[in-house]
C-alpha cells in the first residue's frame, strides 16, 4: 500500500488506513451475512472466504499493529468459523442459547419462532 499512501502525512497515516480498513471489514461482514435465511454456503465457501480474509489481513499488517488487526476481524472470524459447521449444529447452538436466555420467542409480534 505504500505507493498509493505516499502523499498523507505520516502523522495522520495509521489513522487513514484504520479508516479504510475498519469499513472494510464492517462490509465484508455485511456481505457474509445480507440475505437473511436465504443466505447459502457451498462447503468450498468457507476455505475461500478464509483465504481472502487472510490475504486481507497481511495487506494491512503490514501498516497496521498486528493486535489491532487482529482485533478488529474478531467478529468477522466468527462468522467465517460459524460457515463451516453444519446447519444442524448451528441450529443446535441456536436452540441451546434460546434454553438459555428465554424469550417470548414464540410471539408473533417478534416475526422470531424457535428452530
């Protein structure tokens, strides 16, 4: 990325590139999850989008804090993790956190019904 940063000023520079890839990231996700319960996966899927966001990170660890990165992908590796597992485990763990921490899941006000 350096040829293309040239021009800002070094004092403002980590706030520049935080502020690209910060939304980045936040659009990445969104990309992920938009589509609600039509969303689908192809089990290929997962080693792709695991392999982009990888290359994602190393471009920016090279401007970035590593920790920092790191931190802000932390909600987008979940995703990313949750896309390997079968849609019966992700069923199970949804039920599991509904027995949990009930709700009236069962109101149809809520649009909400349990799996």
């Amino acid at each position: 990325m350096g040829p293309l940063f040239k021009r800002v000023d070094e004092r403002i520079f980590p706030d520049v590139i935080k502020g690209v890839y910060v939304p980045f990231i936040q659009a990445f996700e969104w990309v992920l999850l938009n589509g609600g319960e039509y969303r689908v996966f192809e089990p290929e899927d997962y080693t792709i989008v695991k392999e982009d966001i990888r290359a994602v990170r190393d471009l920016f660890a090279t401007e970035l804090d590593d920790k920092l990165v790191v931190s802000l992908c932390e909600g987008l590796d979940i995703i990313i993790d949750l896309m390997e597992e079968q849609t019966s485990t992700l069923i199970g763990y949804f039920n599991e956190q509904c027995a949990k921490h009930p709700l009236d899941l069962d109101n149809q006000q809520s649009g909400i019904t349990r799996a």
